[in-house]
C-alpha cells in the first residue's frame, strides 16, 4: 500500500465519519467525567454518609464489570422500552443506537479512572487551605479556582486523559448500544474490526496507524498540560 | 509601619459549644482587651484551639455571645471580624509562590478597593522585611523550613491588616531550638505594634515567656486567667499547679502547724495551728532545701541521681516510704554541700506551692 492508497482509506468519507464519532464521543464523555468524577470523589473524600464504603466500592464496578456485559445491559437501559429509557422517550429523547448512546456507554467505563486519580490528591488536601482562604477574605469561588482547582487540576487532567483514553480504545460496551450504522454510529473500533473481518488487514491497519497517531498527539499534549501545572506544587 | 487600626476589644459571653456529647467549651465567659498577648494554656481536648476558632468565626457555637467591640459577631466571617488566623500546619497554598500566599488576601479584595499592583507588591515586600524572609519571594512554601513557613503564614496573616492576631499552636510542630528564636521574635513584634494577639498552647513555658495574661483551660472551662506571675505563683488549684511547671505532692496529716508525713512532722512556712486534718502538699522542686545533718522536721531521703549539667541542679531522692522527689538547687548549693549518689540526706521545705485539705474519712 502506497501512500495514496493509505491517504484514500483513511480519508474515506465512511472512515472519517468514524474518526469524528470516536473521538467526539470519547472527548464529551471524558468531559462528563470530569466533571462527575471530580463530585464523586469530593464526596467519598469530604463527606461521610451511611453505605460510604458502598458507594467507594462500586466506582471500581465498571473495570471489573466484562464490557460486553456492561453494553447489553446499558442497551437494555436505554432502548425505548428500557428503564431509563421510557422516560427518556417521553422527552423525546433517543439513547440507545445513536451517539448519545456511545457517549453515555463511555462515561460509564471512564468514571473510575476519573475518582481514582483525584481522590488521594483531595485526601491529601488539607481543609485548612480553604479556611485559610476564607479568613484571608476570599469568597466561596475565588477558594475553588485560586486555591483547590490549581492543586487538583494536573491530577484532574490525567484522569480525564485516561478516561479520554480508554473511550477511545472501547469496544465492548459501545457496540451493544451503538447500533453500528455506517456513517452514524460507527466507531473506530468497530470499522477496523469490520475490515478484519472483510480479510482487508492493510485497510485495518491504516486506520489503526491513523488513529494511533491522532491519540498519541492528544496523550502527548495532555501530558504536557500535567507536567505544566504540577511542576510548581512540589513533592507530593 | 501602620500595621493596626483602631482600638478592638473582644468579649465572649457564656459561649457553650458541643461536639455530640463532648463539651468542648463549657461556659466560657472572658474579656480580651485592645493590645494585649494572650495565651489560652492548657492540655489536649481542654478546648483552647475551639476557644479560638471560635473567637475567628472559623467554628460555630451553641449558645452565647460573642462580642468585637461591643457588637454581637455572630454573623461575622473570620475577615470581616478584622481576625488574621495562623493555623497550626500553616495552610500555606504550595502552588503558589511565598509572595503570591502574601499577596493573596489583597488579589481576592474587590476590584474597587483592591491596591493597585505596585502597592501590592510593595506591601508584600514590607511584610517580607518584617518577618525578615525578602530573599525568599519567589521561593514556593514546599522548599521553606519550617519556621520559614510559619513566619511566611505570619506575613499572610497580617497583609489584610487584622486587628486581632490568632495563632494555632504557632511553635508546635517547630524544632526546640527555632521555637525559641520565634517566640522571642513574637514577643518583640508585639511589643513594637500592640496587635492584639491570642494563641494557643500546651507548652507552659511558652505560655509563661511570651504572654501578657494567660488563660489556663481543662475541660473545655476557664480554670484560671492571670498573669503569668499570677498563675505561676498563686495558682487556684492543683491543676494549674501541676501544668504550670513541676511539682511534688504528699500526702499529709496536718498537726499543730506542721506537715505529718510518715515519721517526720515537717515545718510548713505560713501554716497557722489548727485542728489535725488530712491534706495534700504541692511543693515545687526549689521549694526543698537540702541537708546532711538530720533534723526532726525534715525527711530522710536517699539520693538516686544527680545531674548538674544546667542552669539548675536536678536532683531525684527516695524517701522512706518510697516516693520520688525532684529537687532543684543552684550549682553553688551544690558545691556547699556536695552530695552524690546513693548518700542520705534531710529534705525540709523552705516554702509551699499549694495546700489542698482533704475530707477526713470517718
């Protein structure tokens, strides 16, 4: 395969259809997590209720949880008859074989990257900075973005980053609820493993090399913004 | 340098405060006034950190008052009480450098009323100089030692102008040496700006150095508040005593003015007659003097140990019966009388810390 041909498959309007839908989904899902992970964790880490231990314990539920089970019963969940989604259906909303449905699939197996990474650095926080804060007359907002996002945030980047790189890479719990339409609802994964199957392994690998690439700049990139915003807080 | 404004006196008012069934501040009523050192003195769990959160608005309170001049504070956030706390553990923010922590309480002010720049950086440079760290502005608080760190939290302190200073255990968790450096270093502070100043402490010496007054704290109660003088040399009970510095205790029979104890009746100074009653005797190590030639109002004791290595001779004794004596002499007693281990000697009392009568059983 020359490099034209490499530039053909993986420009193919059905390849970048599937290029934009992975990483969409992953970026949006990564930033749900983000922001629930980081509530998750200052919950478990500040704040002491019955079934805490409960709680802490099922975070991990999702990485122990085989991703095939996990996809049949979001699917489950979300189809129009499902739990969820009824509910969701009288809003006029559609989960389950479209991207809303990827997206929600891949924040369910990104959240305990998420609480994970930032809950030792919120334990190792001590309350005091923010009292300290407030004595010195800062207001509630100005404690939470001068003085506790600066300490998490390099903890919070590489949880999201995980996160984000995991649900690129997901397989499993996607293709249950995705529905895998060409162009709609086909993720990477998923169109490299139609290829394998079709015996084109060239036509695999060069979409595999693309996306490769594309999630190497990303991490790269990612890790530069961690090393930026932690090399000022010291040893841990 | 005008680091104060205004005259402040702080009042609390029968301030009650529970943590579930434990009663961290049990009627507490007590009077700070403008200009003064303070130290709230007293063991672990006895309520002098809460008694201090309190005053800063940092801790809520069940029931009582407390007043800044003269007006209910209740609603008042630590800030707006003019109150700059030093906490324990310093809380300093570690990513931000030493001159951005001093800087902070002035960035988060208002537009409207925030310094320009310039001032800013001039008046975190004052502070600097103050507390005598300016080569360490852009140093972050994880590369401080730990007395930098506390005179930077210092620095943070008072950037917002408090009138009243709170400090947490300031010397705690510092090394001996340090933490005397900066207790005298607090003490000059305070004698040069009068900044009213309350801290807290378990180290009586501290307490005793360093304060105008000292609030003596058990149990979450107000046991004495006095002069270090005062507390030291009239104490109102064995507790105050007894936390005060080192003390001896025997168990008596009080008898025509003299101290029973075992088979000698001891000289008590300032002990008038009265009926024979039980009772218990506080005496301070250099309350005793110490003899070779025996006397029938002196107790026999052995000598276990002597060390001379000190300002003070430190010397333990055996009496009789068994019990530990801590005794201490100048190192020119010493060289009168020249005792050594394991030699007999005759211990009477010059004087009597604290005499506390007992319920005779019947």
């Amino acid at each position: 395969m020359g490099f034209k041909e490499f530039m053909g498959v993986i420009t193919a309007p059905r390849t970048l259809a599937a290029y934009k839908l992975s990483f969409t989904t992953a970026f949006l899902s990564a930033l749900i997590n983000a922001v629930f992970g980081l509530i998750v964790a200052w919950v478990l880490v500040r704040y002491s209720f019955p079934g805490k231990r409960i709680v802490d314990a099922l975070v991990d539920f999702p990485l122990a949880l085989p991703t095939a089970v996990a996809g049949i019963a979001l699917t489950e969940l979300y189809t129009p008859t499902g739990w969820v989604g009824q509910y969701l259906g009288v809003l006029g909303i559609k989960a389950a074989f479209t991207p809303l449905g990827i997206t929600i699939a891949l924040t369910f197996i990104g959240l305990p990257f998420v609480v994970r990474t930032i809950q030792p650095v919120l334990e190792d926080m001590d309350p005091q900075i923010e009292e300290a804060a407030a004595s010195l007359g800062a207001n509630r907002w100005q404690t939470v973005s001068k003085i506790i996002l600066p300490v998490i945030f390099p903890a919070l980047l590489t949880g999201v980053t995980l996160a984000f790189a995991r649900a690129i890479g997901e397989y499993g719990s996607v293709i249950f609820i995705a529905g895998n339409m060409p162009m709609k609802t086909e993720i990477v994964p998923l169109l490299i493993m139609t290829k394998l199957e079709q015996y084109d392994y060239t036509g695999a690998t060069a979409i595999a090399i693309g996306m490769l690439v594309i999630s190497f700049v990303l991490l790269a990139t990612a890790n530069f913004f961690q090393w930026l915003t932690s090399r000022n807080l010291g040893k841990a | 340098m005008g680091l104060r404004e205004g005259a402040l006196s702080i009042e609390l008012k029968h301030v009650h405060k529970k943590f579930g069934d434990f009663k961290a501040l049990d009627d507490v009523s007590l009077k700070i006034e403008d200009g003064e050192l303070l130290a709230l003195l007293g063991p672990s769990g006895s309520g002098k950190t809460t008694l201090l959160r309190v005053v800063a608005g940092l801790d809520p309170f069940d029931e009582g008052q407390v007043l800044f001049s003269g007006r209910d504070a209740e609603n008042q956030k630590t800030h707006q009480r003019g109150v700059g706390f030093v906490f324990q553990h310093y809380a300093l923010f570690r990513h931000m450098t030493v001159f951005d922590n001093i800087a902070f309480g002035l960035n988060v002010l208002p537009r409207k009323t925030r310094p320009s720049r310039d001032q800013i950086r001039a008046k975190v440079m004052e502070l600097l100089n103050l507390v005598q760290l300016e080569w360490l502005a852009d140093r972050f608080p994880w590369q401080l030692s730990g007395g930098q760190r506390q005179r930077i939290a210092l620095a943070r302190a008072l950037a917002v102008r408090p009138q009243v200073l709170l400090l947490d255990e300031p010397f705690g968790s510092l090394d001996a040496q340090v933490r005397k450096e900066l207790r005298a270093w607090l003490r000059r502070f305070h004698d040069e700006f009068h900044i009213t100043t309350i801290f807290v402490t378990h180290d009586q010496e501290e307490a005793l150095e360093v304060a105008d007054r000292i609030v003596v704290m058990n149990k979450g109660k107000l046991i004495q508040v006095g002069t270090p003088e005062d507390v030291f040399h009239n104490p109102v009970n064995s507790f105050v005593l007894s936390f005060l510095g080192n003390v001896n205790f025997f168990h008596c029979r009080l008898e025509e003015g003299k101290a029973v104890i075992g088979e000698s009746a001891l000289e008590v100074p300032g002990l008038s007659v009265q009926r024979p009653q039980a009772a218990k005797l506080y005496v301070r190590p250099n309350q005793f003097k110490i003899s070779r030639v025996f006397s029938p109002s002196a107790l026999k004791a052995i000598v276990e140990y002597v060390n001379p290595a000190g300002t003070v001779v430190k010397i333990n004794l055996k009496t009789e019966s068994g019990q530990q004596i801590l005794v201490e002499i100048t190192q020119e007693e010493l060289k009168n009388i020249k005792i050594k281990k394991h030699e007999k000697v005759y211990v009477s009392l010059k004087d009597v810390s604290y005499l506390e009568y007992v319920q005779d059983n019947p």
